[in-house]
C-alpha cells in the first residue's frame, strides 16, 4: 500500500509544472552530454577547414573562437542547444495541464511605443548603473586588477554586446516569458514566480568548474565527465549559498517587474544593463582575491558576496519607483 501510494505521489508530481520542467532540465542536461564530444569535433574540423580554405568573415569568426574553445564551452553551447530542442515538449506538456483562469489577467500586455522605451530604457541604467557603482565600490577599494588582455572593438562585441544581447532578450523571453507564463497555467502567482526564479538560478549554475580538464574530449563518455563536474557544484556549499542567494534575488526581481508590469520591457533592460556591466568589467579588469573584501563582500566573481547582493537590492528599489511612477494603465492592465 505504501509503494502505491508513493507510485501514485510521483505520477501526479510528474504531471504538475514543477515535474514537466525538472523532466525537461534532466532530458536536456542527459542530451547535451551526448552531443558534446560530437560538437567539440565539429567545432575543431570547422577550425582545421577554416586555416586552408577561405570562407565568410563570420564564418571565420566562429572557427576561430572553435579553436580557442575548451571542451567546458562546448559542453555549455550543447546544453543550450539540448534545452532549446526539447523545449516544443516541455511548451506541449505544460499545455496538457489544467488550465489556471488567473493567467488572464496576468498576461503580457501590448503598451504604447513610449511606455516599451520607457521601461527598456530605464531597465538597462538602472541595472548598469546599481553594479556599476558596486564596480567602482571595488575600484576605490583596490579589489581590482587590470587584466592582461588587448582591449579590441571585436573583443568588446563579441564578449560584451552579444551575451547582453543574448541574456538581456533570449533568457528574459525563455524564462520570464515562457517559463513564467507556463507556470501560471497551473500554479498560483507565488509558486510560479518563485519556481521560475529558482529555475532561473539553477540553470546557471550549470557549467562546468573553471580550469575542468577532460583526459580524452573526443571519447563518447566526455559529456558525462564534464557533466558529473558541473552537478559537483552542489555539493560546494559556499559556492551554492553565495552564488545561489544572488541570482534567486535577481531572478525574484525581474519576475517581479514582469508580472508588475504585465510586459517583459522592464525585466529585459534590468537584465541586459547588469550583463553589460559585468561584461565589460570582465573585459578590462579581473578581481584581485588577496584583497580584504574577499569572500565575504565580494566573492570569486561578481555574481557572489555581500556586495553583489547590495547591488541587486539597490535595483529592486529603483524598479519599485519605476512601477509608481509609470505603472500600466488600468485600462491597459484589463485588455484581453
């Protein structure tokens, strides 16, 4: 009886929100594994090709960020490639669940022009500006070291431009967008806000440990060993609570601003303005770990410590003023 009763716990949670997205997660992260030694071939044969045969510059471009790129990076790229693919599946799943009402009223709105700009434009100064001043906090302190690298405008579009663009727009529709609204479907307000944001975090905290070498990144088990790495950060609990408390924060905020504002304008330029930041500081500077302020008020990167969070909280307090000062029209808020 209490084997049946855990079979019957386990169909029903399979069926809930929560289970179609873990489902989706573990399918995606068991694909990516597979394909990485595939990629990382392609990735090299293309960078081979590329030395003896004249293509497009993007073309070029490509196959030579595919030299340069370690078997962590193509385990990162088939993860992203993975979860796109099965995405339709988990899209169709979450569709099969009982329809919620309240996802009427909470669904993405079509504002004026101006209130879009307004809400963009905000996003991205206040998000920029909040880590910024968390940067320059570093700056005045010494915390900071310049990096041994050339500063290019090809580096600074390639590593600053495009992630902003591609967390700022792409994450923002998957998990703002997507995620968030599937959840609606079937969870209340609260579950699927806060389900969404720890997806949110959790989704970044897969990839691999820096400096992870592989012995053979061609054989078929490459995937796996580099996966088996990525989920040993769990069991870091430093890494898990530092990290893990920032992007949960960040992830609740710009939920916030999506559901506050019924659009995903805000949350976009909120996220695109804190990427852009860290992009840029990465490009030119690199933390000194010998200074005082670590690990406590600034961890091995800018995502983690006492610092990063007072940053994030800071963008909270604008994005409150944000919403009183421009909230939506009620009778924006009430369009079908």
């Amino acid at each position: 009886m209490v084997v049946r009763t855990e079979e019957v716990r386990l169909m029903r949670f399979l069926k809930s929100e929560a289970g179609a997205i873990i489902l989706w997660l573990a399918a995606s992260l068991f694909l990516a594994a597979l394909l990485t030694p595939h990629l990382y071939d392609a990735g090299k044969n293309l960078a081979e090709s590329a030395k003896t045969n004249d293509y497009p510059a993007v073309i070029e471009s490509v196959a030579g960020s595919a030299e340069s790129a370690k078997i962590d990076r193509y385990f990162s790229r088939s993860l992203v490639i993975s979860g796109l693919s099965l995405l339709p599946f988990l899209v169709c799943w979450m569709k099969r669940i009982p329809h919620n009402p309240q996802v009427n009223f909470y669904a993405l709105r079509k504002f004026p022009l101006s209130k879009r700009f307004t809400y963009l434009l905000t996003g991205v100064l206040v998000g920029a500006a909040s880590l910024g001043a968390g940067t320059l906090v570093l700056e005045i302190t010494g915390a900071t070291v310049p990096r041994d690298a050339e500063f290019s405008a090809g580096k600074f579009f390639s590593k600053v431009l495009m992630p902003t663009l591609g967390s700022g727009v792409i994450e923002e529709l998957i998990f703002r967008g997507l995620l968030l609204g599937l959840w609606l479907r079937a969870g209340s307000v609260l579950t699927a806000w806060i389900g969404s944001s720890v997806m949110f975090s959790l989704i970044h905290f897969l990839s691999p440990p820096d400096g992870m070498m592989i012995a053979d990144p061609h054989a078929w088990h490459a995937g796996f060993e580099m996966l088996g790495g990525t989920l040993g950060h769990f069991t870091d609990r430093a890494f898990f609570a530092s990290e893990f408390a920032t992007l949960t924060l960040l992830g609740l905020i710009l939920g916030w601003c999506r559901l506050r504002t019924f659009s995903l304008w805000l949350s976009i330029g909120l996220h695109a303005g804190i990427v852009f930041t860290l992009k840029t500081f990465y490009l030119v500077r690199t933390l000194d770990h010998s200074s005082p302020l670590h690990p406590w008020f600034i961890g091995n990167d800018l995502k983690s410590g006492l610092l990063p969070l007072a940053a994030i909280g800071v963008c909270f307090a604008c994005c409150v003023v944000i919403v009183r000062i421009c909230p939506p029209a009620k009778t924006e808020i009430s369009a079908p």
